[in-house]
C-alpha cells in the first residue's frame, strides 16, 4: 500500500519569499506523483505531476516540484510567493495497480502575509 | 464545458436520515471517486468505479453506498446519516491511470459538497 505525508501543516511566508513544502511517499512499486492546489471554498486543481522521465517537474504558477527516488520525496517549491498563492496544498500519489485512485496527504496550509 | 458537477453544494441532515449527493461528468472520463475532506485528514478515498457497473471500496467506505449506471453520472448515497459525516464531499473523475495506456492519472475535481449531519 502507498501513503504520503506532507511534513507540514501550515507554512507562514512573506510576500515575494521563496517557499518549499514538503512531501514524502511511501510505495514498494512505481509511483506517480501529484500536487494540487485548493483555494478557500473551491475543489482542487492540478498544480503538477511527475510520471517518469525528468525528475524536475514545472507546472502551474510558477511551481516545480523535484521527484527524488531515493529520499522518496517530491517537494514543492516556489522562488517567489504573492499574496494569490495563499490556499492549500496536496501531495498525492498513484501507481500503475491504483487503478484511477490517488492517495491524498494531509494537506499543507500556505500563508502568504504581506 | 461544465467538467464534474456536484449537487447539491450544501446539505443539513439529521441523524438516521438518508440522502444522495449527485454527481455527473461530461468528459466522458472511465474514473470516477469520491472522496472526503476533513481538517487535517487531507482526502480520503470512500468508493471509485473504473467504468459503467463496476465499482469498489476505498479507504473510508462505511455508511456509503454508490453504483455507476452510465459513464457520466456515479451518486454517492448516504444510508442512515451520522454526526461523523459531516464533512465536504468531492466527487473526481480522470481519463485514464497514471502511467497507462490513455490519459495521466489527472483527476478533475468538482467544486464540492458540504453535509452537515445534527
């Protein structure tokens, strides 16, 4: 079975500051990888994925998140936050057998202060 | 295009009663599965389905029961509410799994549902 954890479960952060939040899995197989975002009152949406090849993933406002195999850690990262990228985040994991489900972490809870 | 449509987006129940959160997708998605949100608790799995009449469990299942009829729509019923449903709801569909033949494993969200149960 896979599991995620996110290291995390609020990270305070200035305005314009870089910012890393923390995810680790647990798998004995394959594994994909996936961060969403969820902003106040809203569902999640994609941020990024990783499914094979390079390990240094970009995606979506300015994210990239690094898949490292050995530390089993897939960590998001931001060189500079605005005020808009206060939300919630979600690391998930799936494998080739999950058949369409992900395994969800607990949540990262971003604050951006000006 | 609407994407995953949740109804309705907000519930109050009583304890012992029954209801049906709706959800329908026009992506023409084979994956769909609910899940729910709690604080703290990230998302939890309670049932998917891989297509039309196939179904399982997921991390969460009782008290829940769901059936895919067609491709587009998969409900999640409620049988005989309890104050530890109270919760959001999210139903979620995707094309295909993650390193598959079709698709990326992406699943797209519906805006939600928030049950309270009294």
């Amino acid at each position: 079975a896979q599991s995620v954890t996110q290291l995390d479960s609020q990270v305070p952060v200035f305005e314009e500051a870089p910012v890393e939040l923390r995810c680790n899995y647990s798998s004995s197989v394959s594994v994909y990888l996936f961060w969403y975002v969820q902003y106040p009152n809203q569902g999640l949406q994609l941020l990024l994925k990783y499914l094979s090849g390079s390990t240094l993933v970009k995606g979506i406002n300015g994210f990239e998140a690094e898949f490292n195999k050995s530390q089993t850690s897939f960590h998001l990262r931001k060189p500079s936050v605005h005020i808009s990228d206060t939300a919630e985040y979600f690391c998930a994991v799936s494998t080739s057998s999950n058949t369409g489900k992900l395994i969800f972490g607990q949540g990262t809870t971003l604050q951006v202060k000006p | 295009n609407a994407g995953v449509t949740q109804t309705p987006k907000f519930q109050v129940l009583k304890t012992g009663q029954s209801m049906t959160l709706q959800c329908a997708q026009d992506m023409n998605h084979e994956y769909m599965s609910w899940y729910r949100q709690d604080p703290g608790m990230g998302l939890r799995l309670i049932h998917y389905s891989v297509g039309a009449g196939i179904t399982d469990q997921g991390e969460v299942p009782n008290g829940y029961n769901v059936s895919r009829s067609t491709t587009e729509d998969f409900p999640l019923r409620l049988l005989s509410a309890a104050p530890s449903q109270t919760s959001v709801y999210f139903c979620a569909s995707s094309y295909g799994v993650a390193g598959g033949l079709r698709g990326t494993g992406e699943l797209f969200f519906g805006e939600g549902s928030r049950l309270t149960v009294l």
